[in-house]
C-alpha cells in the first residue's frame, strides 16, 4: 500500500475549485496549494541539508541525526537514500527493518544501481538482467497492513504496517562483492529444494553474483566449514526432488563461532531457512554482527510443516503436507470400512498446533475426530473421548480419527511420558496415536465389543515428498524477495506473506511472543470442522469451565 503526498491529494480539490469559484477563486486556492507545498519542500531540503541539525525524535534519537547525514551526499538521486530516510521518520509508521546503513552508520551509500533495471524500449531478458521498468521497483513509504479487514470498532492506527518487500531501483551491495551463504536448519518439509535452486538462480541471473555457497547440514556446515559452491548447472533439477539438496540437522548453537567462520570465509549475505528455534538463534546472529560491526546480512525464510510460524498467512511446504497426508486418511477409511467395528488413527505433525491436523481432516471431508494441542480433552469418563468411540462404534461401526503429535499434552486425566529432547533441546513427546489405539482396544474388550483398530504414523512421509505446483510458486517468491531485500542491505528480518503480499517483518517482531499462531475456538476452520464431525469437548466437566 503506497501512502500518497499532500500534492497529490489537493489536485483534485483544485479541479473542483475552478469550477465551483471561477478563475479567481481557483486562483487563490492555487495559491493555498503552492504555499503549502513549497513550505512541504522547504522542510524536506532543509532536513537533507548537511548543515541542517537533526530533529529530535523520542521514538528512535539515536539514528536520526547519522542517517541525515547520510541522506545530505547522494539523496537527491539514490532511492534507498530516500526509503531510508522515510523509515526514521517520527511520523512513519511503518515498523522498522534494520539496515547494514543504519548500523554500520554509514555517511554516503554507493549508487549501485539494481541490474535488473531496463533503460530502454527493448528489454533482454536472456541474461536475466535489464528487463524491469522503474514501475516494478518498491517505491520508499511501500507497506502492507497486518489486519486487512476492519470492523465497526477497529482502528487502522492499531494495526501493523510492515515493509513492502520487492526489488529495488538503488542496491547497497554491489554484485561483484557479494558472498552469499545459504543454511537450512531443522527438520525436512516440501519445498526447500525449491528456495537453494531459487536463490542460487535469483542471485546468479538476476543480480550477476557468482559465488554462492551452501552449508552442509545447517548450522554444522560452518561450524566444520564444511560449504558447496553451488551454480545453476548444480541445482537446476533439484526442485523436482523431496528432501534438502544441503542436508540438514538439529544441532547446538554458538552465535559467536558462526560469526567467527562467516568473518572469517568472507561470507556477507546469510540466508537461513527455518522455524522458530531459527528465527530466535538468527536475530541472536544479527545482534553479534551489529556489535562487531560487520556487513553482513541475516535474512530468514520460516519454515514449519504445523504452520505455526506467527504473523505470516503460512508457511512453505503446508500446502503439500495437507496433499500428502490425504493418503494415509484415505486408506485408515477403506480399512475402517472393510468391517465392521473398526477405528482408524492417523497421527500427523503438530507439536504446539493442529493447523495440519485440522486442514488435513477439512480437505478429506470423512474425519469423526480430530484432536489438536490447543484444546485439552478427557480420556475417561462418561464424556470422554472412549467412550464417544465406543457409542459411535455401537451405531455406525466406523471411526476415523486425526490427531496431531503434541495432543499427547492435552491430556486431563491421563499423561504420556516424553521420550527426551533432540539435539536443538525440543522435547520428543510420547505417542499419542499408540496410546489411544491401545486405549480404544482394551475399553472396548472390557464392554465386550470386538473393535479392531488400526494406527497409521505417516509423518516423515508427509514430510520428505517435493513440493506440490502452489508451494514450488510460494518458495520461489519468498527466495526472490529475501535477495531483493538483502542486496538493498536490509537485515535482521524474515520475509513472509501477509495479506498474500510479500513483505518485511523484523526478527525481534518475530519472537516477541505477541503473535502466536494458535488455533482458537472463534476460529472458522475449526467451527466448520466441528460442524463436520460432530464431536463434542470431550470434556466431563464441560459446564464448570
């Protein structure tokens, strides 16, 4: 969303007036409008003035005085100069993505002009270069809102606005001294084959950086500087492949000596592919780099095959989780339908959410139960969840039920011990589907039904497949716009889709805890799910609550 100047906003009130008052009244309105944005130019070039003293701003003091500084060498023709300047505005309201400019408080920023630029009729687009008019390029004061729709009691002020992200006109880094490094840390899910081939191939065409590098599973790669050169001809067919071209792992972390190693390898450009122990471990990287000065950039592209990733519409690879996991819930419902007294469990991933579990069972459209983490529920008991089992046995003879891994912690009456933690320190829950299987048996025996039940734990194969056609296409705008961003020297973000749009969210924003992505009861997926199965609370003591 572009905001729009006050000249823009009185040329239609000066049409209207010199029809309405006639030549002299319109006159004077002209007038009005002319003082007005003369005085407008006037406190713009003096602010830009090298002389001129910085306004005092409680908001931000500490960066206003070094960026109009900055602004007085080169602002008049560099864009970035411009946005920059626009960010440290008292009256911008966009949230502020920090910039190697701002921290390495630099005094005059380089013309380096972005090489997708086209300057003129024809436009090759051969060479991946020289083919975008000026009308692609972000114009500074770009932003997307948090909260698009609005009710009778909502304020646009209250919501965020975050940085338009996209290509732009005037870059910080040049080309030619660009080291970019690529790591994916954590688990597998579809799609990240897809971000290293469309990074590598962004960064290659599209802005001539010929050395790019991988590390080799995640943060372990720089720790034993253990990189792969990639190229075009390395990863040109790798997006038709599951898993991670790279390799990954969950592995210890130690800002200090991956500082040391990228320093040290001369890497400026860092593009980490990850969830939220990432992000947390990345704005902990950006703080080590800001302290020791450093040009180098950190940009995340989240990841979570749960969805649970907060702000953002939803992460890369979900999409193709849901489309995997109908398999298996289609043949727990042939099994279940093959004879009679038979239940089906399907477990899928979902630690702290159930977003898979819920859209997976929306999309099959025959689940009876779904289970998901954010709501608790009784085994036992006259309410409990056996014994809807067992009278939905009784009378239709079938039962499909979904539930996501961290259900296990939802327990009321009953507990699941955990198995540990991994190497990144996330505690491995029990297993809720063997426990509910072995659960469901031996109630139905001791009711003197002879109920089959069969469990089905199709989690890595939902999760190692390659990506499906809509998130090849969503990987691939993240990859792009994270480059975009990082070569205008933006840093200390994650890029993600808001409202369908690619933007800028800053790290600290992120992890502040303040937007957890949790599935609520008001939420409409799950009150269409509710009204699909039927199932209750599973609560005994629904009415104390």
């Amino acid at each position: 969303m572009e905001s729009k100047n006050l000249t823009q906003t009185i040329n239609p009130l000066y049409l209207l007036a010199s029809l309405a008052l006639g030549t002299i009244g319109a006159a004077a309105f002209n007038a009005l409008r002319k003082g007005i944005t003369e005085t407008t130019h006037h406190v713009f070039e003096e602010s830009m003035s090298a002389n001129a003293s910085a306004p005092s701003s409680p908001k931000k003091p500490t960066k206003k005085h070094a960026i109009n500084k900055l602004m007085a060498k080169n602002a008049n023709e560099n864009e970035l100069v411009k946005e920059l300047k626009n960010l440290e505005e008292i009256t911008c309201e966009i949230e502020r993505v920090s910039n190697l400019a701002y921290d390495l408080k630099l005094q005059v920023l380089p013309l380096n002009v972005n090489p997708m630029l086209g300057n003129s009729n024809y436009r090759s687009v051969f060479g991946g270069e020289g083919f975008l008019p000026e009308t692609a390029f972000v114009n500074h004061d770009c932003y997307i809102l948090q909260h698009p729709n609005f009710g009778p009691n909502d304020l646009l002020s209250r919501t965020k606005r975050w940085l338009r992200s996209g290509p732009r006109k005037h870059l910080l880094f040049s080309p030619d001294e660009v080291k970019a490094g690529i790591v994916v840390v954590g688990g597998l899910l579809p799609g990240l084959n897809v971000i290293i081939r469309e990074l590598t191939m962004c960064l290659f065409y599209n802005y001539k950086v010929q050395t790019i590098f991988g590390a080799k599973n995640g943060y372990n790669g720089i720790y034993n500087n253990d990189w792969i050169k990639l190229d075009p001809k390395i990863v040109k067919t790798i997006h038709h492949l599951g898993g991670c071209f790279l390799g990954t792992a969950r592995s210890k972390f130690d800002g200090e000596m991956i500082v040391d190693e990228l320093a040290k390898n001369g890497i400026n450009q860092v593009y980490l592919i990850g969830g939220l122990g990432c992000m947390k471990s990345a704005e902990q990287l950006y703080e080590i780099i800001k302290s020791r000065n450093l040009k180098i950039s950190i940009v995340v592209i989240p990841k979570s095959i749960e969805n649970e990733i907060p702000i953002i519409d939803k992460s890369f690879g979900f999409e193709t989780a849901i489309e995997e996991a109908q398999n298996p819930l289609k043949a727990a419902y042939q099994e279940t339908h093959s004879k009679k007294y038979s239940v089906g469990i399907v477990r899928l991933w979902g630690s702290h959410t159930g977003f898979l579990a819920l859209n997976a069972s929306l999309a099959f459209r025959s689940v009876n139960i779904c289970l998901v983490p954010e709501f608790e529920f009784d085994v036992y008991g006259e309410k409990g969840l056996l014994q809807y089992v067992y009278s939905r046995l009784q009378h239709k003879g079938t039962c499909v039920i979904v539930v996501a891994e961290g259900s296990a912690a939802s327990l009321r009456d009953c507990k699941i011990n955990d198995k540990g933690r991994d190497a990144s320190g996330n505690v491995k829950q029990g297993d809720i589907g063997l426990f509910l299987k072995n659960a469901i048996l031996e109630f139905t025996r001791e009711k003197g039904l002879n109920a089959e039940v069969k469990y089905i734990d199709p989690q890595y194969m939902v999760r190692a497949g390659k990506a499906n056609s809509l998130d090849s296409k969503l990987c691939s705008q993240l990859a792009q716009n994270a480059i975009h961003a990082s070569m205008a020297g933006f840093t200390g973000f994650a890029v993600g889709h808001v409202s369908n749009k690619t933007c800028m969210i800053p790290l600290n924003e992120m992890n502040s805890g303040n937007y957890a992505n949790r599935i609520t009861p008001s939420n409409i997926a799950w009150q269409r799910l509710l009204a699909g199965t039927g199932q209750p609370s599973f609560l005994n003591n629904e009415q104390d609550i």
